[in-house]
C-alpha cells in the first residue's frame, strides 16, 4: 500500500464522516458547513487520483458556490440557526435505506468484476475535459445553472414579508374613518418610519 492509497483513504473517511454529520446534525447552518468538509475531502481524492482541474472545479463550483448558495438561503428565509426540534427525527429508516443500498451496490460491483484487470484509459487534461463538457454535456451544465438561479430567486420571494399579503386600505381607497387631519397636524408614520 503506498502513501496515495493511504491519503485516498483517509480523505475517504473524512468526507464519509462529514457526510454522516450532515445528516445527523440539529444545526441547519452547521450542516452547510459539514458540507463544505465533505465537498473539500472530495477535491482532496481528486488531487491524490491526479485529476486537478476536477478538484479545482469542484471546489469552485460546489465549496464555492453550492453552498454559499444554500446559506444565503438559509439566512434569507430567516431558517432558524440554532438547533431545530425539526431536524430530529429517527434516523433507523434512512440508514436502513443507506447500508441496504450500499450493501446491494457493493454485491452488484463484486459479482461483475470478480478480480478482473481493467486496463484504464489514458489520463485525461484538461482540453480532453473541456470538450466533452461544452460540447456533449453542455445542455445539463446550463440545465443546473438554471436550476440554482430559480432556488436563488424563490428564497428572496420566500424572505420577503410584503409578496401575497394584501394592501390594507388607505386615504386613497376611502377609509376615511379617522377623519381628515388639519392641515400641517403630524401624519402617522408608517411602518418603514415614513409619514
């Protein structure tokens, strides 16, 4: 076993073990950034399998953006930030669900390659990369970025207080009730302080 092997293990643990704290935690924000681990450790594999452009887009595009992304949304929808009684829910089903997965995935994979050699593919670069991503991925690509702006624009619709709720009626609409004011008699102020 070479150091390698042992880097891409150890930073397997850490982004299986930041993974598991993402959805064990009862903080919203502290999940997010769990996340950011986890998404960091991946790079990290990346690196030690000599893939760097795929480890520097994933930390700009996911670490970078992804979860910015999120925690703006979280702090737009005024979300709580301390721990949630929401997030703590039983998790037996779920991990049920996960090993049962996992389980089968890894008895699909044995079974197909036995221990066959598989001879890999000459290492990739860059310019090999950016082809097949703007040319037979493009669609997908502009497909998510799509995806993340309508989650961006529904977390400020969601934050903001005054969409949907309906106009109370004023001077202008004929609520005269109060009665008129004299002339130069302090106006009542709104509620953004104008009078």
């Amino acid at each position: 076993m070479t150091g390698a092997d042992v880097l891409l293990l150890a930073l397997g643990a850490v982004a299986v073990g930041a993974g598991a704290l993402v959805v064990a935690t009862r903080h919203l924000v502290r999940a997010g950034l769990w996340l950011v681990v986890c998404l960091g450790a991946l790079a990290g594999d990346y690196l030690v399998l000599t893939a760097e452009l795929v480890a520097w887009v994933q930390v700009l595009i996911y670490v970078g953006a992804v979860v910015v992304l999120l925690l703006f949304a979280v702090m737009l929808t005024r979300a709580p930030i301390g721990p949630s009684d929401d997030l703590d829910r039983p998790g037996w089903a779920a991990a049920l669900v996960g090993a049962g997965s996992g389980l089968g995935l890894a008895v699909l994979l044995i079974d197909a390659f036995r221990w066959s050699r598989v001879d890999l593919p000459a290492a990739g670069t860059a310019e090999r990369l950016g082809e097949q991503i703007f040319r037979s991925w493009v669609l997908p690509f502009e497909v998510l970025s799509v995806l993340l702006l309508a989650a961006l624009v529904g977390a400020i619709v969601l934050s903001r207080p005054d969409i949907g709720r309906p106009k109370a009626p004023g001077p202008a609409d004929g609520d005269r009730t109060g009665g008129d004011a004299p002339v130069g008699a302090a106006q009542p102020a709104d509620e953004g302080g104008r009078p």
